[in-house]
C-alpha cells in the first residue's frame, strides 16, 4: 500500500470517473485503474462498485475512504511540520469564506496576498459554515474564514474582527423615519432575509423582535439581492457594516444603526487542531490587518502574531 494509491483512490471517490480522476492525478487512465486494482488485491475487498454509473464506493470503501483522507492529512501534516521548522512560505493554500463576507473582502485580499505572499499557490472556494466545518474535518481545505463561534472541540478558533449589523430600509417603510433602531422597533413582517443555510440569518433572528410573525414571501441568496428587494418592493433588510461600502451614495441614506442591543457578529479564521502552518496562518491574518479598519480588528490580532 503506498500514498500514491491513496491518491488515486481519493480521486475516483471524488469525481467518481475513471478518465476524469487520472486526469485530476496526472497520469493514464489505465496506470491509476492498475494502481487501485492492485490495492483491492492486497486489502481482499471491493473499494469501488463498478457496475453502477457513476461508479459508487461500496459500504466498507467509505470506511477505507475516510481513512485514506485521514492517512493523506496526516502525510502532508509531517512536511507541512518540516516546512514550518524552515520558516518558508510556499506550497498551497486552500481557503474557504462565506457568501457575506466574501463580497467585500475577497477583491482586496487576493490583491495583497498575491502581491505579500507570491510563493503561495492561493485556492479561495465560497462556502456556507456547515460545508466548511465538514470540508475542515475530512482535510479538503486548510482554514476558512467565517463567523464564529462554532462550538465545534476539534476546530480551533482566532478571531479576526468584529463587525456590527446595520438596517437597510425603504423609504416607504414606516421605521424609515427614525434615527436609530432597537430589536422592539423591526417586525419580522417587514424583514426581508437570507435563505436557510447562512448564518447571517440566524444572527438576524437572534436579535429582531421574535415576537413578531415572519411573513416574507422570498428568502434571498445574496446580500445584494436583498438589497435590491428592499428598493422596489418596500420592508427592510440587515448587511453587515463593511457591506455598506459596496452601496450607491443614494442607497446610503437608507441606512440605520441598530442599537440596543448593539448587532454584531466575529469574524474569525478557523483551521483544524492538528493546523501546523503557523506562518501561513499569520499571512492570512496579515492581509486582513490590511484591510480591515483598525477600530475593528481584534485587540490581540492588533499587536501579537497568531502562536499555534
């Protein structure tokens, strides 16, 4: 049994074709059909149930499957452990960020890290948190950056900034008129918000009057969908603060403070316990020191750097 083999087997569970996951190996067809052959052979059982189409794994080839990942983490640990005893930064990056806070700050980032970091092969895949913390657990990426807290013992948590919630209003809404706004103030049925599966709607639920019926008729995929929604059908919405960057002048006038409670959300980078990288770490956390205004950052991120 060797790596390589591994490789291959992780390959075909991923594309679940055989032309395809030489493709993604770099090698012929038959040399990766060969390879994973020869380790049924030796392990005396069917990893894969080639009569279906797409090919499936069979029940104790999703075991093996998710040992593999495991084994394959656990090999590239042991050089990223070597890499960072040489303090070098290089290799790859995988990093995944959710939809909210992608918008606003991916443009800036990937522009810096390129420019800082130019060693590093960059991957950046939009996310929602429950497809993160599965992709964080099997090793598919190397961190993510989203809103915590996860309450989750085996992912490790360092907090970036903090960013408050502002509301976005129609100027034909009734409580467009006020300066301010209080959690008794917003009525669910005037709330447009985020489809299930983002955790901005959660945090939009934990502070809005829950008293009140939510009666929206659509739920929206994107902050800017929403924001839309609001300027020809009327109600109101709640974006993130640093979204509002990414608002006309005129839609700016819209725009209320939620006070009491004041709305905010933390903003994090979230790795696995076994993470090494410590200086890749520290070059993601270096980017967003650079982009996101200091009053915001978090207190420690400001003046120490990330110890693992």
């Amino acid at each position: 049994m060797t790596l390589q083999q591994l490789e291959y087997v992780l390959a075909l569970e991923k594309t679940r074709h055989f032309v395809r996951a030489a493709e993604l190996c770099g090698v012929t067809q038959p040399t990766l059909s060969a390879m994973i052959q020869k380790l049924e052979d030796e392990l005396d059982c069917k990893i894969f149930d080639r009569s279906r189409n797409p090919i499936e794994t069979t029940e104790i080839g999703s075991k093996i499957i998710r040992q593999a990942q495991e084994i394959i983490h656990q090999s590239n640990h042991l050089k990223e452990t070597v890499q960072a005893e040489k303090e070098t930064l290089s290799g790859s990056l995988s990093l995944a960020v959710i939809p909210t806070i992608a918008p606003y700050l991916l443009p800036q980032f990937i522009a810096s890290f390129k420019q800082l970091y130019p060693e590093i092969s960059l991957k950046i895949t939009e996310m929602h948190t429950e497809t993160i913390i599965e992709k964080l657990r099997i090793a598919e990426i190397d961190m993510a950056i989203l809103s915590t807290p996860l309450e989750d013992s085996k992912i490790l948590e360092v907090p970036l900034y903090y960013e408050k919630f502002v509301a976005y209003i129609s100027p034909s809404d009734p409580i467009y008129k006020r300066t301010e706004l209080s959690a008794s103030d917003m009525p669910l049925d005037h709330l447009w918000v985020l489809e299930e599966g983002h955790c901005l709607r959660n945090q939009v639920f934990n502070f809005c009057n829950e008293k009140t019926q939510y009666a929206s008729t659509y739920e929206a995929g994107t902050i800017d969908t929403l924001v839309k929604i609001v300027d020809i059908n009327g109600g109101y919405t709640v974006i993130p603060e640093l979204h509002t960057k990414l608002l006309t002048e005129q839609q700016k006038l819209n725009l209320r403070d939620i006070v009491k409670p004041e709305a905010t959300r933390e903003i994090s980078v979230v790795i696995r316990h076994d993470f090494v990288r410590e200086g890749m770490l520290n070059a993601v956390a270096e980017c967003i020191k650079q982009i996101i205004p200091s009053h915001m950052l978090d207190a420690r991120l400001k003046k120490f750097a990330i110890k693992l």
